[in-house]
C-alpha cells in the first residue's frame, strides 16, 4: 500500500507535518512498515479541505489529528489485516 501525505503550503499549514508523525508512528505501532510505503507529495487538489492523504489512488480530504484514528482504522489498518 502507498501512502502520500501532501506536504504542501496549504495542507502544512493545516497541519500535514503532525499528520506525517501520526501516520508514521501508527505505522510503527502496528508493524505495518513492509506492508505500507509512505511518501510525501505536494498539492492533491481539494486544498480547502485540510490535509489530503492518497492510499494506492483514492485521495482523503480534511486528515487532521482528530479525524487520524478513524482514517487510519479503516482506510490503513482494515486493509492491512
């Protein structure tokens, strides 16, 4: 699975770096780092939306620490399993 995290002026400003620490530190935790390549990316599109996120070739919209946990469980984590 590859995951890109825009890194972006929009989406830093709205928070992409903590989302990129999220991301990897969930990663980590769940020993997903031979099953997911993260990357960073600049502008997706949707850039008023918040912090988009690409998994394979369907981007997210609006990624931030609260929305994380429920992203990374459906989006990560139940297509890791």
């Amino acid at each position: 699975m590859k995951v890109m995290i825009c890194i972006g002026s929009s989406c830093h400003i709205k928070g992409s770096r903590q989302v990129v620490e999220l991301m990897q530190n969930a990663v980590r935790e769940h020993h997903l780092e031979d099953q997911v390549e993260l990357g960073g990316t600049f502008c997706l599109g949707n850039c008023q939306q918040g912090v988009c996120v690409q998994v394979d070739d369907v981007k997210h919209t609006g990624i931030n620490s609260e929305t994380f946990p429920s992203f990374f469980e459906t989006e990560i984590l139940a297509k890791c399993r």
